[in-house]
C-alpha cells in the first residue's frame, strides 16, 4: 500500500448502470465504493453515479440498424488539426511559427478526412 496526498482525488468506481434498461456498466456498479469512501470521511464534490454509451441507445427507427456507436472522434476530437507541411510543423516546434497562424488552408483535420 502506497499513500500519497493532493487536494482532490477522484474515484472512478463505475457509476450506478442498474438505473438504465441497457448499460454497459456492470451490474455490481451500484456505487457502493463512493458510499464507503464517504463513509470514512472523504467529501463529494459533483459525484456522478450514472454513465451511459452510445451503445446503449435503443434503436429508434427503420433508418437505425443497430445500437448507436460513435466514435469519439466525432464526440469532439475530429475537429483536431495538424500542419499539413513537414516545415510548418518544425517551424511550430521551433517557436516560429504559432499554430493559430497556420493559415485555414494548411491544416489537414485528419479524423474528418480519413
């Protein structure tokens, strides 16, 4: 057993998935690890108890085939950019160049391209 000390822990125990008809939480995730940890004194800052996937969306009509998959990429992260040039990005790296001058034109936003 390791002790460390911070300001704030967070305790990523699986949220209470009982709550929805389909979940991809197990079963025993019923929040009883963030009950115990409060117990012996530790203070809830914005707990979170229930977590739901895409994947746990029911179908809603003839156009969905399946459950719902998306990929993160599309929740936020396909809007990330690199410089389409070797030299750009070097002169990124350097400092002479600042990403937020790289003209519109010389980014490839390659999760939207691929």
């Amino acid at each position: 057993i390791e002790r460390h000390s911070a300001h704030a822990v967070v305790i990523a125990s699986g949220g209470y998935g009982n709550v929805f008809y389909l979940s991809t939480n197990a079963m025993g995730s019923n929040a009883t690890a963030a009950w115990k940890v409060h117990k012996k004194g530790a203070f809830f800052a914005n707990p979170c108890f229930t977590q739901i996937h895409p994947t746990c969306i029911p179908v809603s009509g003839e156009h969905q085939s399946k459950l719902t998959l998306m990929s993160e990429s599309l929740r936020n992260d396909g809007r990330i950019w690199v410089p389409k040039k070797l030299e750009d990005a070097k002169a990124i790296r350097e400092g002479r160049l600042k990403p937020t001058e790289l003209a519109e034109e010389d980014r490839d936003y390659y999760l939207e391209r691929r």
